[in-house]
C-alpha cells in the first residue's frame, strides 16, 4: 500500500506542478485553448493518444468486447490504430490546421459557424458538443474509480470526487499547454503499464500459448456445444466486432477534442512526425489493452444485483491478483490515461460554451485595431475575461459529469456510445467534407447534425432497440450519405466566398 500510495503522490504532485509551470502561457484564450497553435509533434502525437485511450478502453471496452468477442477484440485495437489514428492524422491533419488557422477558427463549432457562413451553426454544434461530452467524460469517471477501489480499496465515491477536482486544478491553472505536457508524460506511463500489464497476466495464466489454449477450450455462449470460438482469428461474431472497430476508430475524427488537436500543432512538418508517433502508441496501448481483455474469460466475473455480468468488473478482477507493484504501476496506467482524458473532454466543453455561446463576437480583420489603441486594451480585457469565464465553466462541467459518474444509468461503454454515436454521427461527415469539397450545403449539415444527433436520442428514448455501439457506427457512416444527398438538392454557397476559404491550401 505504501508504494501505490507512493507513486500515486509523486505521480500526482507531478500534474500539478506542470499546471504550474504553465500558467504564465494561459492568460490568453490562444494560450489557453490552442498553446498559442505552437505545440510540436511529440506533445500533439501523445495529447491525441492519451485523449483518445482512456478507462473507458482500459476498464469498460476492453473488458466488455474482450468477454463477448475473446482474442479477435485485438482487432478493436488495430482498427484504432490503422483507422482512428494514421488514416485520422493523414485525411485531417493538414487541412485542420490549414484552414482552421486561415478562418481563425479555435473551435468545432466555430468551424461551422465560419466554414459554412451560418452562426445558427456555430450554437447548435457548440450545444451538441456539451450535452453529449457528459456521458463520456461521466463513463472516464466511472472507468477509473473502478481501478482505484480495486488497487486501494477506497469507496467508488471518493475515487470520483478526488478525480474530478485534481483534474479541475491542472487544467484551470495551465490550459491546454498545462494538458499536452502531462499527456506526454501521462503517454509514457501507459506505453510501459501495458506491456508490463500483459507479460504478468499472460504469466500467470502459464504463458501466451497455455493461455490461448484454454481460451479455446471455452464454450461459445450462443451454442455450448461449440468450443474455440473466443480463440478464432475473428470471434463469435464478426458483424458485431466490425460495429464496434467502426464506432471506436472512425468516430476520433468526428469528436472535438480529438480534431482539436490539429488546430495547435505547430506546421506541416510536425504532422509528418506527429503522424508516425501517433499510430505507433495506438497500436501498443490500443492493441495491448483489447488483446488483454480478450483473456477476461479465464477469469471468474462478478456477477451484477440484476444477475448479469458485470462488464467493468471484468479487467479489475483480472489484475487483483498482481504483485502490488504492478498494482500500483496499473493504477497510474489508467490515472494517465483517463486524466488526460478527462482534461480534454472539460477544456473543449468550457472553451465551446464561452467562445461559440457566451462570446459569440466578429473576429477582427488584419491591422484592423491597432496595438496599444483603446480598442486593443477592451480587447484584452475580454480576452482576460473569457479565460475566466472558460475556468468557471471547466468546474461546472466537472461538476455535472460527477453527479452522472456518482450514478452512472449503464455500463461504461454503452456511455461512449451514446457520446461519440451522437457527437461524430453530427459532425463527421460536415466536417471532413468541408475540408475537402467546396460542394457541401449550410442545408446538409444541418440535416446531418438532426440526423445524428436525432437517431442517438430516438434509439435511447426507446430503450436501445439497436445496441447503442452498433447505432452510434450507423449515425457515422449514414452521415456522410445524409450530407452528399441534402448537398444536391439544395443551394450551393456563394463561390467567392468559398474560393477564399479554400486559398489557405494553395
């Protein structure tokens, strides 16, 4: 106990110290939302990872696909990787930063509101963005209490509460600078937690080639006569595997806080590198954590008051076991991953309420007010003021999700999956396309944030006719057909305008 408590310290006072650290670089809302659109390849590779990855994986994924898909759920995690990180970086990467910097935009809804020349846009996205980052971020929440009261036995409530206000601390002190740096950090502890994660379990069950072997000598849950299904290159049920590597690895480029990363990477440089950096951590850590869970079955589960499995006791059953060092060093695996996480989820949420709702101003032309002029100081006196606004809204939106995480309605991944089906059912299509074709409406975007947004909402009010996972892969692909139909049959936008949006590629 005393070396988890140890290194959880350390581990802890380390956070905090870069919030500190960076403070200085937070006063503006650039510094603060973007770091100043100057962070390199290593810390946006990492801060995109680590968002990416979080309990939510570790915890609810990985033990719940591991239990019903066996080893095939690995490729959940290839599929994250191949998918949800290299093919995201390589088709948005460059023109997310190209753009967005040429239209001055810092946020998703901004993008819209200026892409497609309708504020209408920029408040129905940024009200989209909050509502559903809650599920998730109360799914973080949930996922890495689980951990905790596994490896310190401290109640699940505590866990939550003592999460929630650490990550407020760090992020409220240094912005998005403060995030990207303990990611990187954060990044480092999961790459090395993993692996020496998967060695020890694999060990314990008598190594990888014993443990396969009494995977396969498992039988299938559909027909009991039937062995080695969870042992197969693709599972029991491959159509239900592929919804789930759809939902998990196309939805990165649909979610704020994921495409947010591109706005602040430094040039086009950064994302040849920071590509490269990206896929490789996917691969481990994504990899890692679901050919991990696909073990769960050897494991004996617990079994839920309504006489189901508990999913997301699943993984904490199986790491119980370990040496308390290993504990101690899953513990931190899982804190890094969901605090980094966490951190992304309050900063995109606060910085879309107060830029794309409170503050909804004309962003000034070039040389339009001159420096140290009676306009250039009201305007950092707003800009000192949304900072402020942005840090009371961080903890207002802690604050919620703790309250949804203290009472979770569902497992951790049917959480996410109303999140990111909603979130990238809405954005996605609007948003890759409108980097890529001057063709797309103001019409089918909004037709697509219904549509989105629209199927989540009516599949939950009826009790999840479609499984929630398998909804949210429909609302994303769908939206793309959504958007290329609405964009025929309805208005095209004024071709100047336009035309000097997409300058910024020439």
């Amino acid at each position: 106990m005393f070396i988890k408590v140890l290194l959880t310290i350390i581990f802890l006072a380390v956070m905090i110290g870069v919030g500190l650290y960076t403070r200085k670089q937070a006063s503006s809302v650039d510094g603060f939302v973007l770091g100043g659109r100057a962070v390199g390849p290593w810390l946006t590779a990492f801060a995109f990872g680590t968002s990416y990855f979080s309990a939510v994986v570790f915890v609810g994924y990985a033990g719940q696909f591991g239990w019903k898909y066996g080893l095939s759920s690995a490729w959940i995690g290839i599929g994250n990787a191949v998918i949800g990180s290299l093919l995201a970086w390589i088709l948005l990467g460059r023109r997310t930063k190209l753009m967005t910097q040429h239209i001055e935009s810092r946020t998703m809804p901004d993008f819209f509101g200026t892409r497609y020349g309708d504020q209408g846009l920029r408040v129905a996205a940024s009200i989209i963005a909050f509502v559903f980052l809650i599920p998730y971020t109360a799914g973080v929440y949930s996922g890495i209490s689980r951990l905790f009261e596994m490896g310190f036995g401290i109640p699940y409530e505590y866990c939550v509460i003592i999460m929630s206000i650490l990550t407020a601390v760090y992020v409220i002190l240094g912005g998005y600078k403060a995030t990207a740096m303990n990611d990187f950090i954060q990044g480092i502890i999961m790459l090395f937690g993993i692996v020496a994660v998967i060695i020890a379990v694999l060990n314990a069950q008598g190594g990888l080639t014993t443990a396969v072997q009494k995977l396969a000598e498992l039988p299938s849950d559909a027909d009991p006569a039937v062995n080695g299904g969870f042992a197969t290159w693709f599972g029991p049920d491959p159509w239900g595997l592929l919804g789930v590597i759809v939902l998990t690895s196309l939805g990165t480029m649909g979610l704020p806080q994921m495409v947010g990363k591109f706005y602040s990477i430094t040039d086009e440089a950064a994302i040849k590198r920071g590509t490269v950096i990206s896929t490789i951590f996917a691969f481990v850590v994504a990899g890692g954590c679901y050919f991990l869970g696909g073990f769960g079955r050897l494991y004996e589960p617990v079994i839920a008051p309504n006489g189901k499995i508990a999913f997301d006791s699943i993984v904490p059953a199986m790491l119980v076991t370990l040496p308390d060092i290993l504990i101690a060093l899953v513990v931190l695996l899982v804190l890094s991953a969901s605090m980094s996480t966490l951190a992304s989820l309050v900063l995109t949420s606060s910085s879309t309420m107060t830029l794309d709702l409170i503050y909804r101003d004309k962003k000034s032309e070039p040389g339009e007010v001159e420096e140290g002029s009676i306009d250039d100081i009201v305007a950092e006196k707003v800009e000192r003021r949304k900072v402020v606004v942005m840090r009371v809204l961080i903890m207002f939106f802690i604050a919620i999700s703790l309250l949804i995480a203290l009472n979770p309605p569902t497992f951790i991944a049917q959480l996410m999956g109303i999140s990111w089906g909603a979130l990238a059912g809405a954005f996605l299509a609007p948003f890759m396309l409108g980097l890529y074709s001057k063709c797309i409406t103001r019409a089918s975007v909004w037709a697509c944030f219904i549509w989105g947004v629209g199927l989540t909402v009516v599949n939950m009010l009826l009790g999840n006719p479609i499984n929630p996972i398998n909804c949210g892969a429909i609302a994303m692909v769908g939206g793309f057909f959504v958007v290329w139909l609405i964009s025929l049959i309805t208005p095209k936008m004024p071709k100047e305008t336009v035309d000097s949006i997409f300058e910024c590629y020439k």
